[in-house]
C-alpha cells in the first residue's frame, strides 16, 4: 500500500462517520502527525510505500477520530491567528470565529496609552497571547475558574511570548479563588487581591461558555467532547454573559470597554442587558462567516458614580 492508498482508505473510512465534516482533511492531517512531516510532503510523496510500522498508530489516531475525539485534541495542537497552540481536553478548542474577539480588542485598543486588559474565562489562553503577540506594550490579566486550564494557557504563553507576559489566576469571573499549592508550583500571579486593591481596566474581554444547557446534547461529538465548564452557558446560555455584564462595571476605568463573544442570535438581548446596565457605544463585529460574533460596548462613569474612580 502507498501513502496515496492508505490517506484513501482512511477518508473513505471517516466518511461513514455523519459528524465527521471534513473526512480528507482530517486522514492527511493525522497521517502527517503519524509520519512526522507536513500535508504537502504527502501529496508530493504520495507514492511512496507506507511503512507498516506506520499503520498501528495511524490506526489508533483514526479509531479516536472516528470515537469522536477532535483532530486538535488527538494531535494535542491548534492553530489560532498565526500561533500554534497547545490544547487538550480540558480547554476549548480555539475557533476562526474566535479570532474575531482578538480583531476587535485590537481596534479597540488603537489610541489608548498603556492599556490594562483582562480577560476572563481564558481557556488554552489563546485570546490573551495573541493579543498579547499582536499588541506587546499592552498589560494583559487573564483568569480561567479551571485550573487544569490556567496551566494549559501559561504553558502557552510561556513556549510562545517572552516571559512573563502574562499574569495568570484562578478566579470565578471577577473573584480571584484562593491560592492553591499548584498555583504556587506554577507560579500563577494572582490580582491584587480584588476588589480591595482595585485595578481597573482598560478593556475586559471573554468568550464565555454561551451553549443553553438544552442544546449541549444536540452538538456535534467533537464539541461535546470539549470542557462542559467551557460551553454551557446555563438556560438561555446567557448566564455567564448576563453577570459579566452586572460586574466588570466594578473593574473597568472610566471610558473602559467590554468585548464579548456570543452566538449571533443572543446579540439583541445582550444589547439590551448592556443597555440596561448604563453601557454605551453598542457595536457588533462579524466573524469569517458574516455573522455578529462579538458585542462590545463603554461605560463612561458620571462623577460620584457607583465606579468611583
Ligand atoms: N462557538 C462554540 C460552539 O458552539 C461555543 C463556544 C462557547 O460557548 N464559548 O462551538
């Protein structure tokens, strides 16, 4: 058998899977992974033998694959922006659509002298280096309530920014959670302990987990293979967002901004809870696709308001 037959077979193996979207791409990036070289080695090398030694493993990659294991996961990488990031299955896959989130803070940071930036919910912490990567005279926090993901994200962060980059926690949104023993052993920064030695920021942004809970079982194997934690954003999948929303008014400088990412069909209602909140200055961002994927709005504090600063 030759490398062109076995990537042939394999394909035609996924395509029975009726989750399984992209049956091609997924048998050559996994054969890639099993041989050690990139996709375009296999088209150029395509005739050559494939070695049995090879088959054992490319077997077990395609059985996890078509168990409904992710690509990213079985290769333990993603690609997000132009960096390669580390995932596993304790952190969210990164998305193209989350891509948008990075685009929009980007622009929102254009003019802000030395901004501080937070984000929430971090995951494999792939929002925070690429902004960090793309805008490096910014401050960047981040915080996961995971800490499985916290050590995923700093190990990101340590292998693709110079050190020290970005200050990691553990918190629940807002509310650091106490240091463990692991976070000593990691060397996780935590905040200044909030919200007695407040810091305000300049921009906070997330993607929260935004699935409603009744649409969980509904999703593909590969999404329900990812962290609940990461996706389930309760009834409506509003609430996370809708706390947010209610707290980072308490951590942002006046003028701040705050970026979430959404499905495109909760965006009317998270405008209106912007609206109700006091935000201003409401605007949506398109992902690849076309659709509204990311809100984002300002608080400008009245003076004597409930900010105070
Ligand atoms: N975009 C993800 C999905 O539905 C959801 C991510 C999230 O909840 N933050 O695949």
């Amino acid at each position: 058998m030759c490398i062109r037959e076995a990537l042939a077979q394999a394909a035609a193996e996924l395509k029975k899977i009726p989750h399984i979207g992209t049956p091609s791409l997924d048998a050559s990036l996994l054969l890639a992974e099993v041989l050690q070289k990139d996709r375009v080695w296999l088209i150029a090398e395509a005739s050559r033998p494939f070695d049995e030694k090879d088959l054992h493993k490319f077997q077990s990659f395609l059985r996890r694959r078509r168990g409904g294991d992710s690509v990213a996961y079985i290769l333990g990488r993603r690609e997000f922006g132009s960096l390669m990031f580390t995932v596993c299955p304790a952190v969210l896959v990164p998305r193209p659509d989350t891509e948008t989130l990075v685009e929009a803070a980007l622009e929102n940071l254009k003019g802000k002298k030395s901004p501080t930036v937070l984000e929430i919910c971090t995951g494999s912490g792939a929002v925070a280096v690429a902004l960090k990567n793309e805008a490096p005279e910014t401050e960047i926090y981040a915080s996961d309530i995971s800490a499985a993901a916290l050590e995923i994200a700093a190990a990101n962060a340590a292998r693709l920014l110079p050190e020290k980059s970005i200050r990691f926690f553990q918190a629940d949104l807002f509310t650091p959670l106490p240091k463990t023993e692991s976070d000593i052993k990691q060397n996780f920064t935590p905040l200044p302990a909030m919200p007695e030695e407040r810091l305000f920021f300049s921009l906070i942004l997330a993607n929260p987990p935004y699935v409603p809970s009744a649409e969980i079982e509904g999703l593909s194997p590969d999404v329900r293979a990812e962290p609940r934690i990461a996706l389930d954003g309760g009834p409506d999948g509003l609430s996370l967002i809708r706390r947010i929303i209610h707290e980072a008014p308490g951590h942002l400088e006046n003028g701040g901004s705050l970026l979430l990412e959404a499905d495109p069909r909760q965006m009317e209602s998270i405008r209106a809870l912007l609206v109700r909140e006091g935000y201003t200055d409401i605007q949506t961002y398109k992902d690849l696709s076309g659709a509204e994927r990311v809100i984002g709005a300002s608080l400008i504090f009245e003076p004597g308001g409930k900010n105070g600063n």
